[in-house]
C-alpha cells in the first residue's frame, strides 16, 4: 500500500503589492497511514500555508504549483466541488490556532458539529446528533446534551477547542491537520488537548499532521518530523533522529535556542540575524545568510539533499564536515553585581477589585482580580511572577508600576509610597516593556523619536545630550544605529522588542517591568531577548519583574519565582527550590504541563554540552 | 429578555417627553403663536384676544404641564389652524405616511444588500466597481432634485407614473425610490464591509474546511453574522424616513404626517407641531429599541450575557 499523502515539489506564492511572495517553495512531504508528521518552524516558514494548501483553503489569489496525492488520488485533477464533498470532513480534516473565533458565534455547538455531517455526510439529523454527543464527552465536555444547545461564548477556550477536535472527527477522518492547536491556550490546557489528540489518534488510527513552532511538542507528540525554514523544509526524518542528532545547522541553532529545564540555565543559541524575506528567494541556500558554517557554494546553488528517508536535509554539510557545537557557558552565577537585600518595589497587601455590571441594568458583580498580595522585588534580582490567564498577573504588574493604584494595600518605591512619587519620578525609577512589540510602538515616529520620548518628556531639550543618550540605549540592546530614522514597521520582531527595551532604559531605571516580553516572539528570537536581558541585568544591575507563563522562560532568567492563581500568590521562592520541589499543588501542575525533551529524546544534551 | 424590553421601553418614552420639552420651550420662544394666529396685519387688541382665549399668557412652564398633562389623557389639543383635535389630524394623515417609509424602506433593503452582497463576494470587480459609483453619486445627488428628474423622466416623458397625489399604489412608486434611494450608498457599504469581514474570519475558514462553498457557506455561515449592524442602521434609517419625508411628501403632493409638520410649522400651529415631534421622536426610539430586541434574538452573545 502506497502513502496515504504524498506532497510533491508544493509551491505556493501570494501576490503582494510589492511582488509575489514565495511562501512555500519546492516542499515535499510523504505521510503513512496512522503516522504523526510534526511540521516545525517558526512563523513566515510556510508550515501553514503547506497545511492550507491541502486543505485548499489559500487566499483566492494565491498560487499554486506542485502536486498533492492523496491515497492515490491526485487532488489537481479534481474540481473545487468534488474536493470539498468528497474530501474536506470525511478523509481530511483541520483544526485551528484560534479556538476563540473558529466557532461561529450566532449558531449553536450542536448545530455547528452536525450540519456538515448531516449534509455531506450522509448523517440523519438522529445519528448526527448521537455522533456528537459521544465525540464531545470522548473529548472531555462534561454534559454534552447541555452544550448542544449552548453558544460559542458560553465556553472556555480549552473547551472550544476541544468542541473544534469533536467536529473535525465527525465523519473520521483518515488524516486530521492540526494547525498549532495549543497555542492560544494556558499551560495546563494545552497539556490535556495534547494528550487528548495522541490518544484519540491511537484509537481511530488517524493520521496527523502537527503543525508548530514548539520543538518540545513535536518530540513528544510525533513519529516524524519535518523542519521548516523561508519556505522550504530543510530537514526531515524520524522525530527521534531529528532532536537527538539535527543535520541541518538551522534545526541545530533552533534547538539550542530553546530554554531547557534540565540543568542549570545556559546562554541560549540565538541565530544573528532575521527571517529573509520571500520577495525575492535567493539562488542557493536560504539559510546561508545566517548560517555559521556558510561556504560560498552555499550562496551559488541550492543545496543538495543528503541523507535517506529515514533522515535527510537540504544541507551541503556531510556528517563528517560538520563541526561539534562548543557547550554554552552557563550564566547567572552569583557575580551579578549589586545584588542586594534592598527592596526596590515593595507591594505589601495588594487587592483589587473591579465591580461590573450585565447591561444596563443587570446587578453588579464584582471580582476580586488581585487578593491580598504582598510582593517586594529587590535590587538585582530578576523575580518571575507565573500564572495563566486570568489569575490577576498582569493587574498586579500594573500596580507594581505604578500606573494603577490598588484597591487597598500599598505600594512603595525605593521606600516611599508610589501615591506621593510625581509620575516623572515613578517613571524614571522603573519602566515597563510589553508583550506585544507590533502594536505598543507607535507606527509613525520614528526609533530616534521612540527612544528619546521618555527624555524629552522629562523636559531634557539638549538635542546633543538626547542623540548621545539614545546611541547608547541602542548600543545597549545590541541595535545597529543606522536604525535610527527608521520606522518599526521597517524592523522584524525581536528588533522592535529591542526597541521598546531602549526606550525603557533610555532614562536608566532601576527595575523593569516585562509583561511576557517574549511570548509573541519566535523562539529564536526569544533567545536574543532572553539572552539580552540577561546581559543587561549583569551589565546595569537592573532588577527585573518579568510576567510570564512559560516555565522554561523562568528558569532561563529568575532568580526568585512567585506563582499566582485566582488573584492569590500561593507559592513563592528562590528559582531553584520551586522549580525543583514545588510546596503547592497548582505549581507542581504547571510544572509538569510544561512541554519538556523526554530523556531518550535528550541526546541533543550530549551532542551540545 | 422581557424585563430588559420593559425598562427599555421605559426609557424610551423619557427619551420622547425631553424631546417635547426642549421643542415647547424653542417653539414659543422662536415664535409668537398669538401674533401667527391673528396675522400680520391684527391690531394689538386682536393678538391680546386670542393670547388670553388660547391660554398664552400663561407662563411657559405652566403651558407646558397643561400640556404634558392633556397628552396623559390622551388629549393633545385642538390644531389652532384646523380647528379640530391634532390628534384626529395625525391618525389621518399618518397611513399614508407609514404606507410610504415602509415602501421606502423596502426600496432600500432591495437595492442596497444584494448590491453590497455582489460587491463583497466579487471585491475589486466591475461588480464592486460599479457598486461604489452607484453609491457616491447616490450620495452625492439631493433628494429633491432626484424627485424632480424622476417626475420629469416617468410623469411627464414617459407617462407611466402620476405626478403627484397619493391614491393608488402607483402614486407610490416615484417617492419611495426617491426616499429609498437616499439610504441606499450607507446601507451597501455597511453590507459590502461586513461581508467582506465576515467572510475573512476564521469561523467561515472552518465552515470552508467542512465542505461548504459558495450559497450554502453564504447562507449559512455569513449573513446572520454580516447583517447584525446592517440592521441597526436599518431601524435608524425607517425612523428618519417617517419623520424626514417633509420633502419628499411636498414634491409630490402627498398628504402624510412631513406635509403636515411643514404646514403647521408655516402656519406656527404650536399644538400639532408639538404632537409630531413627540410622534417622531415615540416612533425613533421605538425602531432602535426595535433594532436591539432584532439583535438580540440574531445574536447569542447579546441575549445570553
């Protein structure tokens, strides 16, 4: 018996305003039945638009060369209509990033897992309803016959997800794509629906393609693995293969740019440079602009792919050629200087409660976001506040800041209450960097004129004191200074998360505040930062409150971790003794939902280090 | 859901007595309804005549209660102009009126959502193309000039339509699409983006992926979604076209409640202008109220919080 999927030589370029962009090029992907395929890459690596292709669900203008053979069938030759009836639901399936808008919200669960069984599949509206009331308890929606009826809005995002899992399954699929199905959900969460699509894989002997930029995922939850990068997969083979011995030096920098949670933090494996644009593909290598092995062969042709089915990539390096990777330095010894027992933002008993009502006239409800916090971050320290959404983390670091006050309890700066500090001294004590560099810039001025702004805002006019204080802020977070008229939709992520950096030690701070300051960042990007921010801190002797929910990312910069859930702290301690023997039971529960490398997979351990 | 439609209707009617108390209040500070009833000409001794037989030399708060508290009873006064109560004089002119918005309005709704519907489905197409010029020089072109063109194109040159009066259905064809015409560019454009933003959400990206294409994905998956603001604006648009047809109802001669307002406003006949403001003002509230309950039933997320 042939492949269940074979994708051949798959293109796929969008027509843009400034040319065609080559989003996918020259891909080819096989698939047996039954088998799991982890596609990894980060984003712009073409993962989705591979997925979308298959499932015909490009932009109608994109375009498409290649061939795409499914259980012997080759979908070209088949016409839109005979595609979506005779494929889409019954042999092929998809399930989304977005469990928040995948469902439509003015039609009901019920309605929504039915019709397309009722009406393509050959389903009686009995039978259909019957079907999903099993799918929807066999994926863990307690009392289903009560969510037919109910809306969208009325569930979690976990639970929609999973509602989304029960309809994609509906007409059992012979192949389910799941395109970064945990993404937009909390730690916890994203364990069970992970567990949940292995198990329910086994059982109805599906195949499945997993789609993520999360390398950890992919080693746990795929028999193959498939990497790729500007549009190409640059290396495919076994999962276990791929993460013990990566071939291609992209596949090595990514691995070792993730935090790990076994050993102690080292410096991570940021890759120089940004993703290349697919305007304009090069003639050889896509990686060669980046690559640390790069030969000049490289840049003239496309690389060959070397290796067998069973492991290959798209690499000129032969086994023997390439270099063992020097172990990283391990960081954060207790040389930070200036480390001290000094309070620098001290929260003592912290509530606050917002009072909402349903309406106009509904009755008012209140909640109690943050519940008697006391949280003191002290001079050089880098203090991890972990929760998952909704526990109050971010209220908090709002009140930390300064920028709000509290219900009750207080905050103090440098021992004096935040209520007396003007804003200009608050400000020039501590500073916040946010989550999202896309839209916490402002798009029409330009770097000089974002960096300077808290300097001008404290009435420095010296126009030779400002461009001397803005080179160094930008010398500081590694920025290139002919960057400086540029505008931040010029830059690539980590470079405008670079900025809003700057702009935050351009007065010189004591302490910053970082609400997830990598978490819409790729992963090799999110070295750079987390690296960066690492180098600071040793450099400035900064204390840093940094609000995360990833439990890598503590253990790569915290020196002290303090938990929250439901507005209450219910753990805090040094990094090491939390991470390594939690006291609370909600901690150990994160701890143990964090994606990790399985011991056998670790062989990357012994390759690096 | 019944209590909300209560204490909104509750609120509506406050919205329509502080519409009628800011109109009393500008109405007989704007004019001298005294001196308007006995004309230009009156001695001084006529004008005081009729303040005191009219009760105008009452101090306006006064007026206003006595008024406020004859509308409670049902009673709105007697027109000064027409001699008989205002509201015999609205309950008849107000068919025609309804008869014409409601025609109006379905003019509207037959040209401007399937027209936005094309346009968004085939964007950057001669369809689309075409959509948009309709929709500026519909924008563009005033109401009266657009009846006058259509009473000289189909009255008078080709004689298929009346000119003027209000009869038969056929003496309803030209002013509805006239009234009609003028909601159309903000009703297709409203439709046009919010089908183009529907169809590009994720929910239709997973109906896609379960097989549905072309009508049955548009049926069944984007039109409730991309009409919920059409019909907001809908219901405004009805309550401007009963209170706005002033114009249109003169043009052509139609005896509804907008000829009347214009002639009891020349005529400064105070008790029925006074009584079709309040109606205006019932009859607005009352199609947004209508547009929120309409909403609430189409979307989930309204009626169960």
């Amino acid at each position: 018996m042939g492949k269940l999927l074979e994708i051949k030589d798959l293109s796929v370029g969008l027509p843009l305003p400034a040319g065609l962009l080559h989003a996918v090029r020259g891909a080819s992907i096989g698939l047996d039945r039954g088998e799991a395929l982890g596609i990894v890459g980060e984003s712009g690596s073409g993962k989705s638009m591979t997925a979308l292709a298959l499932m015909r669900l490009l932009p109608q203008r994109a375009v498409q060369g290649g061939s795409i053979t499914f259980d012997g069938v080759d979908l070209g030759t088949l016409s839109d209509a005979q595609f979506s009836q005779g494929f889409l639901g019954h042999r092929i399936a998809m399930i989304f990033q977005e469990p928040m808008t995948s469902l439509n919200p003015v039609y009901t669960i019920g309605r929504q897992l039915t019709e397309g069984a009722v009406r393509y599949g050959g389903y009686s509206e009995a039978a259909a309803r019957k079907r999903a009331l099993a799918l929807l308890d066999r994926v863990g929606i307690p009392d289903p016959v009560a969510r037919l009826s109910q809306y969208p809005h009325q569930l979690s995002g976990g639970q929609r997800q999973r509602v989304m899992i029960a309809m994609a399954l509906m007409l059992e699929p012979e192949l389910l794509i799941a395109d970064e199905p945990t993404t937009a959900l909390d730690v916890t969460v994203q364990a069970q629906i992970l567990d949940l699509l292995a198990g329910l894989r086994r059982e109805m002997g599906m195949a499945m393609i997993l789609i993520t930029h999360d390398l950890a995922v992919v080693a746990e939850q795929s028999d193959r693995v498939a990497v790729m990068y500007g549009g190409e997969v640059i290396e495919e083979g076994e999962a276990q293969a791929v993460m013990a011995e990566p071939a291609h030096p992209y596949t090595q920098a990514l691995l070792s740019a993730i935090p790990r949670m076994d050993g102690p933090p080292r410096q991570l494996g940021a890759i120089p440079g940004t993703v290349p644009s697919l305007l304009s593909p090069p003639k050889g290598c896509v990686f060669a602009p980046r690559c640390a092995y790069v030969r000049a062969e490289c840049v003239a042709a496309r690389p060959p792919l070397l290796g067998d089915s069973a492991h290959s990539r798209l690499c000129i390096l032969t086994d023997a050629e390439r270099p063992a990777r020097a172990p990283a330095a391990p960081i954060r010894a207790d040389h930070v200087m200036g480390k001290q027992d000094v309070p620098v933002i001290d929260g003592r008993d912290i509530t606050q409660v917002f009072t909402s009502r349903k309406g106009m006239f509904g009755p008012k409800h209140t909640i109690r976001a943050v519940d008697g916090v006391s949280l003191t971050l002290k001079r050089g320290e880098t203090l991890a506040l972990v929760g998952e959404s909704g526990s109050g983390k971010s209220t908090l670091a709002r009140i930390m800041l300064g920028l709000a006050l509290p219900t009750s309890g207080t905050v103090e700066m440098l021992g004096r209450p935040v209520a007396d500090l003007l804003p200009l001294e608050r400000a020039a004590l501590v500073q916040p960097i946010f989550q999202d560099p896309y839209s916490s810039l402002n798009p029409r001025r330009t770097l000089a004129e974002i960096i300077a702004r808290p300097l001008t805002l404290r009435g420095t006019d010296d126009t030779a004191t400002i461009a001397t204080k803005t080179r160094e802020a930008m010398e500081m977070v590694r920025l290139p200074s002919r960057l400086l008229h540029s505008y931040p939709s010029q830059l690539s992520g980590g470079q405008r998360q670079r900025v809003a950096i700057a702009r935050a030690l351009v007065t010189r701070p004591q302490a910053l505040v970082c609400d997830e300051p990598t978490s819409a960042l790729d992963v090799s990007v999110q070295a750079q930062i987390l690296n960066l921010l690492t180098e600071l801190q040793a450099e400035l002797g900064l204390s840093c409150l940094v609000i995360t929910h990833d439990m890598a990312v503590v253990h790569q910069v915290a020196d002290r971790v303090a938990v929250m859930l439901g507005g209450r702290l219910v753990e805090e301690g040094t990094c090491d003794a939390v991470l390594r023997s939690p006291s609370n039971e909600y901690t150990a529960r994160l701890l143990a939902a964090a994606p990790q490398f399985r011991p056998e997979v670790s062989g990357v351990q012994e390759t690096f280090a | 859901m019944l209590k909300y439609i209560l204490l909104r209707s509750l609120l509506a009617l406050a919205v329509a007595f502080t519409v009628s108390l800011a109109a009393f209040f500008l109405l007989n500070v704007a004019t001298d309804p005294a001196q308007a009833i006995a004309g230009e000409d009156a001695t001084q001794e006529v004008v005081d005549m009729i303040r005191a037989r009219y009760g105008l030399d009452q101090p306006l708060p006064v007026r206003y209660f006595e008024w406020l508290g004859g509308v409670l009873r049902g009673d709105f006064g007697e027109s000064y102009y027409w001699h008989k109560p205002v509201a015999e004089l609205v309950a008849e002119r107000a068919g025609v009126t309804i008869t014409l918005a409601l025609a109006a309005l379905s003019v509207t709704i037959l040209i401007a959502i399937p027209l936005g519907a094309l346009a968004a489905l085939n964007p950057n197409s001669w369809i689309d193309r075409m959509a948009l010029g309709v929709a500026v020089s519909a924008q563009a072109v005033p109401n009266f000039w657009l009846g006058l063109i259509m009473i000289i194109l189909f009255a008078v040159m080709i004689p298929i339509f009346p000119v003027s009066g209000d009869d038969t259905w056929r003496h309803f064809v030209l002013p509805a699409f006239v009234l009609g015409a003028s909601s159309v560019p903000a009703i297709m454009r409203l439709t046009r983006t919010g089908l183009i933003e529907v169809m590009g959400a994720d929910y239709i990206r997973t109906a896609r992926s379960k097989g549905f294409r072309g009508g049955a994905l548009l049926r069944r998956h984007a039109l409730r979604n991309a009409l919920l603001p059409v019909i907001s604006v809908l219901a405004v648009q009805l309550g401007q076209k009963f209170g706005g047809s002033v114009i249109t109802e003169s043009i052509f001669a139609i005896n509804g409640l907008g000829r009347l307002a214009l002639e009891s406003i020349l005529g400064a006949d105070i008790p029925t202008v006074q009584m079709l403001i309040f109606v205006f003002a019932i009859v607005f509230v009352a199609m947004n109220l209508l547009a929120d309950i309409i909403n609430a039933i189409l979307d989930p997320r309204i009626r169960i919080g």
